[in-house]
C-alpha cells in the first residue's frame, strides 16, 4: 500500500507533505508533488498536512483520481526528492478546490 497524491496539488504545490514525511518520499515537478510508492510506510502523517486535502490511501482514492496512482509511480522516479518548505505557487489558493487540474500538469 501507499499514498497518494492527487489532482488538487496541482498549480497550488503547498508543499507542508514534503517537510513532514519520515522516509522523505515526495518528489517535486514543476507545479506538483508525488509519493514514491516504493519508500512509503503508510505512516498517514501527510494526510492532514495538505491545505488541499489532496493526499489520499491508494486503497481509499476518490472516484475519478484512480489514475494518479500511475501518475505517482512514474513521475516519482525521475523527479528530484523534496524535503522542505516552500512557498506555494502564486495563485495557489485561487487553484484549490478547481475541477480538470490534471490538464495543466508539468512534467
Ligand atoms: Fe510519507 Fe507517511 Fe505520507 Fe507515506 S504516508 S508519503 S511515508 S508522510
Ligand atoms: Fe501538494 Fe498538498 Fe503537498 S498541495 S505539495 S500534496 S501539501
């Protein structure tokens, strides 16, 4: 099992996940984060971090996020590894709770 992280990071990339992970398995793209599944401990710490609620059990994904489980997995291996704060992106509060974000994923 993992976690993972789904549409609503993207464009607002909080990143309170990253500094609180025990096992420092986020990674960082240009305007989100991902979970590498293969260092995840399930630890749920990072759940009530994200002022987006964007992090989710893969086992308990909200309908229609079922394929970020791939995004995760692949984006994970090539993107560097985040461990601390930074400042959000700037229109981050205005992007969160917005619908069809995945559109506007950089990889
Ligand atoms: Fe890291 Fe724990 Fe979140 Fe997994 S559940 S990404 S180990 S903080
Ligand atoms: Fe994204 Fe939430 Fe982390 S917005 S960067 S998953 S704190």
């Amino acid at each position: 099992m993992a976690y993972v992280v789904t549409e609503n990071c993207i464009l607002c990339k909080y990143t309170d996940c990253a500094v609180v992970c025990p096992v420092d398995c986020f990674h960082e793209g240009p305007n989100f984060l991902v979970i590498d599944p293969e260092e995840c401990i399930d630890c749920d710490v990072c759940v009530t971090e994200c002022p987006a609620a964007a992090i989710f059990p893969e086992t308990d994904l909200p309908a229609g996020q079922e394929k970020f489980l791939e995004i995760n997995a692949v984006l994970a291996k090539t993107w560097p590894v985040i461990t601390k704060k930074k400042d959000p992106l700037p229109d981050a509060d205005e992007w969160n709770g917005a619908e069809d974000k995945l559109q506007h994923l950089k990889k």
